[in-house]
C-alpha cells in the first residue's frame, strides 16, 4: 500500500511539472541571468522588481505575475538575508512523517500536511517538494482553488528556471538556488539521473539514462550557490564567528 501512495504521488508530480515544461518550451525566452542588474532591481525601492514588490505579489492570490517577475523573484532570491542554498526546514520530518503513513488519509491529517507545508514554506519559499505536497493536500479535501494557486506558482517558479537556458552546454546551463532543484527538472523532463560530476568551475553536470532523445545529460550553474554559501556559512580558520 505504501509503494501504491508513492507512485500516486510521483504520477501527481510529473502531471503538475509536466505543465510547465511545455509552457516554458513553447512561450519562454531563453535569457541568461545578468546577476548584477537582478541585484540591482531587488534593492531597488523604485523598480518595479523591488523584492519586497514581488514577494507581496507572489504571496497574493494574484495570478498575473509574469514570467520575468519570476525571473527575478527566483533568482533575487539569493541576495536576500535568509537565502540559504542547504536549508531543510524543521518541519520537514513531520511532512515525512505523514506522507509515508502508506494508507489513504484523514480529513485531519491532510490538514496537517497543509499546516506543516505552509509553515516549512515559510522557513523556505522555493522548497518545490512542499509546493507540491501542498497543492496534492489541499486537493485531497476539495480546496481546489487554493490548490489551484499553489500549482500556478510551482509552474511558473519551473519556467522560470528553465527560461535561463537550455542545460545542453556549460555556457547554456540551467540557473538554480537550490541543488534540489535539479532533480525536480530531470522529472519534469522524464529523465532519471544516473550519475553526478561537478565540473569546474560551478556546474553540476547531471548524465541520465538512456532515452530516445539521444541526450546524455544536463548542466546546472550553481555559481550563486557556491558564492552565497562561500559567503555566508566558510570561515577561514582564525576567523571570528558571530
């Protein structure tokens, strides 16, 4: 019964990511992320991508955010205070705990998933695995149009990163904030991993299994990441941590 609910809920995932997938390849621009003009704009009181602006909006039940908002709401993301690329929220083993419970659930428990997903989402916006815990709970007790909401921002959040490149060359690599996020492409995509390199000087390149599509793999620039966290969380010895 527990593999049943598994696969029920990995067929849930690539039918919500599947969506954006095929939006992001038929409208989506492919643009390179200018990491400087996105730090610039978030700080930015008067621009119209002011993070504070886009969060609101995000957070709203608003749904015409753009995809460049997105852009910049996903990767000015990481010049925020709290951005942290390795974060797992404590809330987390609760969510494991109730989705592995490997029967149908209760009205209470679904319940539960949407309190703990929400408040993990408050430790960590872009935790794309809550996202879409969130959206099945919420469709398990017939609230489909908060449900709705929810899976229109998770698609928007993957056109976003697909919209900064194509993965194909280490040049065209895909911009991601968090490593997560790399694997939830891969689904969106079909694709299932089969080993993993780092490749100088901030890539993730990603091999897959054999496909008809006769690609071999994907590359993730994790520049951002490696600077945030170099930033933020290594000290060199003899230095002072407050």
């Amino acid at each position: 019964m527990q593999q049943y609910i598994h696969k029920i809920f990995i067929v849930i995932l690539l039918a919500i990511l599947s969506s954006s997938v095929s939006y992001a390849q038929e409208e989506a621009e492919t643009i390179l992320p200018d990491f400087a003009q996105i730090q610039r704009e978030v700080n930015d009181p008067l621009s119209e991508y002011y993070y504070p602006k886009l969060m609101a909006k995000y957070n709203s039940t608003d749904t015409t955010m753009t995809l460049e908002e997105y852009r910049y709401y996903y990767l000015g993301y990481t010049f925020q205070e709290d951005y942290n690329p390795y974060r797992r929220s404590e809330y987390a083993h609760q969510i494991d705990h109730l989705y592995k419970q490997g029967r149908e659930l209760s009205v209470a428990e679904y319940e539960n998933l949407i309190k703990f997903a929400k408040q993990s989402l408050n430790d960590d916006p872009f935790d794309l695995r809550q996202i879409n815990i969130l959206v099945y709970a919420l469709k398990g007790i017939n609230r489909h149009k908060e449900a709705a909401i929810w899976q229109y921002r998770l698609d928007h959040i993957i056109d976003a990163i697909l919209s900064t490149g194509d993965g194909m060359t280490p040049e065209t690599a895909w911009h991601v904030i968090y490593p997560t996020h790399e694997y939830i492409i891969l689904n969106c995509l079909g694709m299932k991993g089969v080993d993993f390199v780092f490749v100088e000087p901030f890539y993730d390149y990603i091999e897959i299994e054999e496909n008809n599509r006769r690609i071999e793999g994907f590359y993730f620039n994790v520049e951002r990441i490696l600077d945030v966290y170099e930033m933020k969380y290594c000290y060199e010895e003899g230095d002072e941590i407050e």
